[in-house]
C-alpha cells in the first residue's frame, strides 16, 4: 500500500512567552484534524515541541496535498484563533501569509513529506527541534547514515553495506531551492565539507543506494526568507523510516547524545547544545536551550500504533545533565565569540545597526 506521512509543524501562540501552547489551543487544532481521519485522512496524531505544535498525518493523496495542507492550515488557523482569545505571546507567530496557496510551503510552517510503499513492517521516526536552525539534524544524520562507528549496520548489513544517497540544500539561495545530491562513502569528504556548516547548508532527504527507497526527509525551510525579518526560528522536523534496509532506531538516537552545539535559543541568535528530551516538554527558561524531541511509531495500512518516546528512558538523563553542564559553561562566555552566532547570522539586526554608526567614528 502506497502511503505518504506529512509532518506539519507551526509555532502559533504559547504561555507566558516562547514556552509551550496551553491546552486549549493544542485541544482545538487536535479537533480540526481528527475530524478528517477516515475520510481525507487514514490517521493523525498531534504532539508539541517546547512552543510549536506537530500535525503527523497519514493518507494517500501524495505530498504538497491541497487539501491535505489545507486542513494543516486550517487548524493552525483555528489554533491561532483560541491562542488571541487567551492573549497568548506570538498568536500566530509562523503563519507569515493570510491567505492559503495550495499547500504550506512558502506560508511559514515547517514541512517533511514521503511517500513510499508500506513494507509489512513499518517503523518509522518522527523528529521535532525547536529554537533552533534546519541544519540542525546535520550531524545527528550524518552519524547515523553515513559513519559505522555510530551505524554499525553499515559494517553488518548487506542492505546497507552499499551506502546512502545525501541530498543536501544550499539554504543560502533565496530565490529558488538549490540542492546537490551526493554519495556516501565514495563521497564523504565532500558531504562533511557541506554539513559542517548547519547556516548554509542542511539535509533534504536521504535514500538507500541499494534499494532507491526514501530513507529520510528534513524540513529545510528559512522564515527570515519568507517574512525578510526575525520572526522566530526555524525549527526542523523530519521523518526517518528504520529498521531492515535502513539504519535501526537504536542506530538512531546515539548520535543525538553529542548534543552538537546548533544556531537558535534566546532571540534567535546565539550557539548552545541540542538537548534530546521527552515529547511534550515546554520550552527552557535557560536561554531556550534548542531541544528535539523524538517519536517511533509502527504503521499498518496507514494507521499508527502507540508511540515510543525515544529520549524517556533513563539513558536520556544522564544525557541531559551533561548537556546541562555544556550549555551553562557557553553562556558563561555572554556575548563573546562563538557562544553568539557571527555577524552575517544575526537574527536581531541591533547589533548591525550599531556597527554602521560606530563605523562613522573610526578615523
């Protein structure tokens, strides 16, 4: 059976400041979507990240579905409605456009789609980052598709021995996308060039060499694109399908215990740890230290069984508390260097502002 998963995730109002969406907010837009399951949809499940609110949808209609994005924008829309009755902070903060165009891309949530042929088992992985950059999953795929000292199916499996296929976007390019697909091994060197710079570039999708079948999709959109200002972080999500042919769950989560420094937190501009943690966690009051969290689901026919929290078993927290450590130690540094992002990153424009007036009293 053909299936498509669409992950569809906006951040449209949240308690108190960027923290989480109260729950009448969250218990409408659950509402709107459940409401076209058995008929536009298969299945649907509903989850937050920190302030942003996660759509997982399954149907048959293929990606970039005007209705099926449209009913997503309808519940961000209803969503957004209950969040300026409460007087909630950033009502509607990721929908940059008043009026739907067919499908979300382009409006200001964050988009990942597949479609595949559903094997008789289908284990898949939803990933949400919030207060953070697209590029952020660039090195957690990276390790876990391409680098056998974290993969060790790479060594041990004959369906994956064979390597995966990168396609990475150039998010630098504002006036139309720009990929560059690229394979791993014969290619690594060039794909680690690329990634080591999560600003410019990030991963699009990921495919199995051997099979041709999509492995991974990671939303690659940029706001300030959109809006041509800060209007918030970007806030990946992405889907990755495990197991078999692809790289084990248990493949997957390790690399996200580096915690790699990202781009985000506190007004979008500076450098702190990805900590993994539990779905449905509100945002950090430590600077909005940028967090993801992570969900494994099996799918049948289309429709989900319960998840599993992948960062909630007691490994995570021991992960968590040296990430802790990691991100007190960098703010310790304030504004200096590397702990706030370099000049052409900014996403608050005083600063740049200010160094066009200093430059005035250089002599």
């Amino acid at each position: 059976m053909e299936i498509t998963l669409s992950v569809l995730k906006a951040d449209i109002g949240s308690v108190g400041g960027h923290t989480l969406p109260s729950q009448r907010v969250l218990s409408r837009v659950q509402e709107v979507v459940r409401e076209a399951v058995g008929k536009l949809l298969l299945d649907a499940y509903v989850f937050h990240i920190g302030d942003d609110i996660v759509l997982l949808l399954s149907h048959t209609h293929g990606p970039r579905h005007p209705e099926v994005h449209g009913l997503a924008w309808k519940a961000f829309q209803e969503g957004t409605r209950v969040a300026k009755e409460e007087g909630l902070y950033g009502a509607g903060q990721d929908l940059l456009k008043d009026a739907f165009t067919g499908n979300l891309h382009g409006l200001g949530p964050q988009v990942a789609e597949m479609r595949f042929t559903e094997r008789p088992s289908e284990p898949f992985v939803v990933l949400a980052a919030d207060k953070t950059e697209p590029g952020a999953f660039n090195l957690p795929l990276y390790l876990a598709f391409a680098d056998p000292m974290y993969s060790s199916g790479l060594l041990l499996s004959p369906d994956l021995r064979p390597g995966f296929r990168f396609r990475i976007m150039d998010l630098a390019q504002t006036e139309r996308d720009s990929y560059i697909t690229l394979d791993a091994p014969e290619r690594l060197y060039d794909i680690a060039t690329l990634l080591r710079d999560p600003h410019r570039f990030a991963v699009e999708s990921i495919w199995s060499r051997r099979y041709g079948e999509i492995a991974a999709v990671v939303s690659t959109t940029r706001l300030r694109n959109i809006a041509g200002r800060y209007v918030g972080k970007d806030d990946p999500v992405a889907l990755i399908r495990t197991q078999k042919i692809f790289p084990a769950t248990e493949e997957l989560g390790p690399p996200f215990a580096l915690a790699p420094f990202v781009a985000g937190d506190t007004r979008g501009s500076h450098h702190l740890p990805l900590m993994p943690v539990k779905a449905n966690t509100p945002a950090s009051t430590f600077f909005c230290v940028p967090m993801v969290s992570g969900l494994a689901f099996s799918l049948k026919e289309g429709r989900f069984s319960e998840p599993v929290d992948l960062f909630a078993d007691p490994v995570w927290d021991a992960v968590r508390a040296k990430v802790v450590e990691k991100a007190q130690e960098m703010r310790r540094q304030g504004f200096y260097g590397p702990a706030m992002l370099p000049m052409e990153e900014l996403e608050y424009t005083g600063i740049a502002e200010r160094l066009k007036e200093l430059a005035r009293e250089f002599t």
